[in-house]
C-alpha cells in the first residue's frame, strides 16, 4: 500500500532572503531533497503517529549542518528521522557572507500518512501509542542487554527463552531485521553512512547475523 508524505518547509528568519542562506535549489530543491531520501519511521508509521517536528540547527560557513537539534517534537523515532534527514542536508546549502552564522534556522517538518488505514486510528490510540514508545523502548534495551551478556559467555537457557518470547512481543522476527537490512541500505544510497551503520548495529545488537556482510563492508 502507497505511502504518502507531505512535508512543510518554513525556513523561520527570512533564510531565503538575500543576506539569508538558500538551500542549493532554492525552497523547491529543499522539498525535492527531503521527499526524495526521508523514511518513514517503522514504529510511527505502523501506529499511525503523524505531525510535526522542529527542527533548530545553524550552519557554519561552507553551509555545513552544526548544533542541530529538535526543537519541539514527540520524544519517539519521528524525531530521530526528522533530525536525521536535516543532517543530511549538511552541505547542501549556501551561506552569504553576511549572514550571522549564530543565529539558529529552524525547519518544521510534517509527517503525514494517507492511504495507511489511519483514518481508522483515534487520536486517543495515537497518544497512547506515542506513550507506549518509551516502554517499547525500555524493553528492547532488556533484548540488547541480554544479547551483549551472552557474546560475553554469560547468560543462561532460561533467559534466553524468556527474551525470545520478549523479542517475539517486540515484532522482532526475521521481516522486522529485513526491513531493518532495507533501511540500512537505502540510507548507504543517500550518503548517510553513519544512520546505516546504526541499523546494521541494531539487527546484530538484537541477536540476528543478517548484517555481518554490510557491518564488515561498512562500518569498522
């Protein structure tokens, strides 16, 4: 099923005014950028978790990203993605000598998903799912635990039992750490080695081996 996204691009204090950095593209060129290498977080997206993030970041004067950070958002992986694809954009823009390189820019961007059975969703199931997130969290840190205690030699049956049962809950089985492969490799196309190697991590930090091929290619 299609996904769509609709994104608003405000750069707030005139940044496409003359004495103003401009994305190399103009405004156009920015939402091209962005359209063209955001994905849409997993969690986010199968709960139907839309809006918008801030995102607060300056640039220094070859138009390199520094200092980014979220603004306003939701604490869950739609930030993570938005800060993400920003930081991507390092070095993409162009920065007048004039400007202030002090003074911060800040870029909202909305997630909007259409056509994904959302309509269904109530803004109460949202908010609890967006609550959820953080135990959701705290329990796959319980799965990366265990799995660092037994690389070490240290872990029992019983626990491991238990933590596929957890990792089975958590929606970790093999078409989780697929899409998770996927993700990783599209963001090694867009130049992001650094989010790639971070999913690649994660699938082994998990207890799976499909990413020793890309971890060994790609991130040492």
């Amino acid at each position: 099923m299609a996904i769509h996204l609709a994104f608003i691009f405000h750069l707030l204090a005139s940044v496409f005014l003359n004495d103003s950095p401009e994305f190399k593209g103009g405004a156009r060129g920015l939402n091209s950028f962005i359209t063209r290498n955001l994905i849409y977080p997993e969690y986010s997206k199968q709960n139907c978790v839309q809006g918008t993030i801030q995102i607060s970041f300056r640039l220094d004067r070859k138009g390199g990203i520094i200092e980014s950070r979220v603004q306003k958002g939701f604490g869950i992986d739609l930030d993570d993605e938005a800060l993400r694809i920003i930081r991507l954009t390092s070095g993409h823009w162009k920065v007048p000598q004039s400007f202030d390189t002090t003074q911060s820019i800040v870029i909202p961007i909305n997630f909007s998903l259409k056509e994904y059975n959302c309509a269904e969703r109530s803004q109460e199931d949202i908010r609890t799912s967006i609550a959820a997130y953080k135990a959701h969290e705290d329990l796959s840190k319980a799965v990366i635990n265990f799995y660092e205690k037994k690389n070490n030699g240290s872990y029992s049956a019983a626990d491991e039992m238990k933590i596929l049962e957890l990792k089975q809950q958590l929606g970790y089985d093999e078409r989780f750490f697929d899409r998770l492969l996927r993700q990783g490799q599209q963001k090694l196309k867009q130049g992001d080695k650094y989010g790639a190697c971070e999913d690649f991590n994660l699938i082994r930090k998990l207890g799976s081996e499909k990413s020793r091929k890309q971890l060994a290619e790609n991130c040492r």
